[in-house]
C-alpha cells in the first residue's frame, strides 16, 4: 500500500499564454496529483489530508473517489480551500502563487499509529504550520517502522528559506528515495540518502544511488504544459517500487543494478512525458504508458 501525505488544492490555471488570460479551477496539489498518478498506474494508494467541506473540497473527494484512491484517512474542516494561481511561460513551462492563509490542509491531525508500507510527503503540506510539523513527526515514526519514505521538497519561492532548509535536512536520515528538480538540488544541497532522483526537464531523469549516477533521457514530446509532470515522475516510480518491491521495498531499492534503475527511470519518464503532452496534471493510466513503451 502507497500512503501519499499532504495537500490537495485548487489550480487555477491559465486558458491560454497570453496576458490575463482567463484562470481554469483545476484540481491539483503535488501529493494529490502524485496519488492519483500512482491509482492510474495500478497500485493500491490512499490518500492522507484535510480537505475543506467547500465546494472546492467536494470536488478533490469526488475525484480521489473516481480514481479509486482510499480515502478513509481523510478528514474534513470548514477552512477553506488552499488555491494556487498557475503562470504558463511561452514553453509550457508552470509557476504558481499559492493562497494559504487559514486552509483546511494546515490543520491535518494524522495518525501516528498508521501502518503503510510506502509512504510520500512534500510539497507545501511541509511548509505550512501546524501541519508541518505533524507530517514531520509521522514521517519519521513510519521510517523508524520500517516504512519505505519518499520525499519531494517541491521548493516554491514562498518557502525556500533557510529555516525550511534545516527543517528538509532534519528529515533526510528518514528517506528512502529523494526527488528533486536541479533548482532543488542547489537549494537543498548535499543529501546523503539510499537514492535521489533528479529530474532535468527535456534532459530527462538521474538517479545517484550507492555511487552509481545514471542518465535517462526524456521521450520526445509536443509539449502542451507541464503541470503534473514531477508528480507522475513521483507516483510512477511508487507505483513500480509497490508493484516489484515485495514485502520490503527499502531492501529492493538497495538491491536495483543500474541496468534495472534505467528500466525504472525509462518508465517513469515515459508516464511524464504523456502528461506532459495534455493539458494540466492528468497522468496516464499503465496501459497507456505500457502502450507506449512497446511502440
């Protein structure tokens, strides 16, 4: 089981590049998209958060419903719903400005008796007291259980800082698997961790994992934006590690030989790179990316 924790959001988001275009609601969120990405992919995902009872809030459990996401532990609050208005750069390419003030999210109360295999926390559910803080402290009770961690900062500008610098670095003894974009790395700095995954745009992916560096490239592609695409990357490599990992997906991390890490990144790129050629977060389903892969 694949346990994601953290935010689910409303994307507001551009219909077109031009100036004051007007603004898409799409349903969003790093941990959010990274879930249903990991459902679409075939494997056995819940979803951790508190969401609104807004309209808004409605919306993001209606959609974890149809995507076949557990939704038993999430909880419901009045608060509103965290926005984000997304920016689209000429090349596709997204930045966002997030309204957080007073969100549902902030206010989870997870529980630290929680079993999971495979968990993943990031994005701005990291950044946003109190919530912060109780993700912290359950990530590392699942680590010290024994649970596979994956991590993905997901810096935005509001929160690169150097307070949540020390606060990321405080978490990395705990983590399994890393994931970071090359801004991140810079921002981040050295982490020693089982395996980190960078991803590098039309470069594609690279793992550094027991002194081994690995390159993949990224599978051509007309690019329509790139919402969702790091997510799918994160909820791609999950959905595999759950599906080969067995009983102890810590241990097959430790024991993947650089030809089987290529397999892995080679598959979670190609995922992205559909993504990538639709509009907003909609990661595609294994058939497709097996589809894909095949041709």
């Amino acid at each position: 089981m694949i346990t994601v924790c953290g935010e689910g959001l409303i994307d507001l988001v551009p219909t077109s590049t031009a100036p004051l275009a007007p603004l898409q609601p799409a349903l969003g969120g790093g941990p959010f998209n990274v879930a249903i990405a990991a459902a679409r992919l075939g494997a056995p995902t819940r979803f951790l958060s508190r969401l609104s009872n807004d309209a808004f809030g409605e919306a993001l459990v209606g959609r974890l419903r149809e995507e076949q996401v557990d939704i038993s532990l999430v909880q419901r609050g009045p608060e509103p719903t965290t926005l984000a208005v997304t920016s689209l750069g000429i090349d596709g390419s997204a930045s966002y400005t997030f309204y957080t003030e007073g969100t549902a999210d902030r206010y989870i109360e997870p529980d630290m008796g929680l079993q999971t295999g495979i968990a993943c926390f990031g994005t701005c559910s990291l950044a946003l007291e109190p919530g912060a803080s109780r993700y912290a402290e359950l990530l590392r009770t699942l680590s010290d259980s024994g649970a596979f961690i994956a991590l993905d900062p997901n810096i935005r500008p509001f929160y690169a800082t150097a307070a949540h610098h020390k606060f990321l670095h405080a978490l990395l003894p705990y983590v399994t698997l890393l994931k970071l974009s090359d801004e991140e790395v810079e921002f981040l700095g050295p982490s020693d961790v089982p395996a980190r995954v960078i991803t590098r745009g039309a470069q594609g992916l690279r793992v550094e994992a027991r002194g081994m560096l690995i390159d993949v490239p990224s599978p051509p592609v007309t690019v329509q934006d790139t919402i969702g695409a790091g997510d799918t990357i994160m909820g791609a490599l999950l959905a595999q590690i759950e599906l080969y990992g067995g009983a102890d997906p810590r241990q097959f991390i430790a024991d993947l030989t650089a030809d089987q890490w290529r397999e892995l990144l080679q598959y979670a790129a190609t995922a992205a790179a559909i993504t990538c050629s639709r509009v907003g977060a909609n990661p595609p389903t294994r058939s497709e990316v097996d589809h894909t892969l095949e041709i």
